[in-house]
C-alpha cells in the first residue's frame, strides 16, 4: 500500500505519470453523411420582408412577409410564426398561422392550434380537431407518385 519514495523522486513531489496525448471524444465532431438532411431556423424573433428560397428544411419561428420556396425540402410553421406568404416546399408542417397560399408536393399538416387563411394545392393533407383553415384544398394524388418516379 505505501511504499518509499525511490531515488529518482525527491520526497514531497509526486510520481511522474506518462503523458498521454489527448483526443477529443468523437461525439463533440458532428457527422455529415452525404445523404443526410440539413435544418435551417429561423428564431422567434426575426421578421423578414422578402423572398426566401432554399435547398433545406427550415423552421420559422417568426415573421415573414413575402414568398418562400423550398421545394423539395420540408417546412416548418413554428407555433408563435406569422406568416404572410405563397409556399413552395415538399411538406408543410402549420402549427402557426399561414396567411396565403400554399403548394406542397407531397403533404400539408395543419396541427391543432395551426391556422391556414388561403388555399392549399397537394397531394395529402391531414387536418387536426382545433385547426384553423378558410379557403380551397386541391388535392394531387398524381403528384406524389410522379415525384417518387
């Protein structure tokens, strides 16, 4: 258990211990595969006037005034969102309030506390008990399966 100092170490001082080189732990480096999605955010509170286009899925969270376009990718309507705009994206997720129209490819989800105010152009939807929506639904079955050839 305890044992005399040897020669080399003066008494008082510690024993020298190796150095070992330091590596960081691997989750601290984020992986990006190649087929992996990135997300784009817009916080509460940002207010945009413009056109905002991208080549992501994004959240918003804020204000926006003026036309998005995500197409192929999925978009967010964060609850405290307002927006007024015409949307282009692969999926629309409401659970804020959209004033304008709106044009997925595949699938708009208007949640519970969501509000919609103008038409939507789709092939699916699904609208929860609470959800608010005026205006006209056309549904696209063909351009689901057109966009999954």
């Amino acid at each position: 258990m305890w044992s005399k100092p040897s020669q080399a170490e003066a008494p008082g001082q510690a024993p020298k211990s190796p150095v070992v080189p330091f590596t960081p732990p691997a989750a601290s480096v984020p992986s990006i595969t190649p087929g992996s999605r990135s997300a784009a955010r817009l916080g509460s509170s940002l207010q945009i006037k413009g056109h905002i286009t991208g080549t992501e899925d994004l959240q918003i969270d804020g204000r926006v005034d003026g036309p998005i376009s995500l197409k192929g990718h999925e978009l967010t309507v964060g609850p405290a969102a307002q927006l007024t705009s015409e949307i282009h994206a692969r999926d629309i997720v409401v659970f804020g309030k959209v004033t304008g129209n709106v044009f997925a490819k595949d699938r708009v989800d208007i949640k519970r506390d969501g509000c919609i105010v103008g038409d939507i152009a789709s092939a699916r939807i699904s609208i929860e008990d609470g959800a608010q929506f005026k205006g006209r639904i056309e549904i696209d079955p063909v351009k689901s399966s057109a966009a999954a050839d």
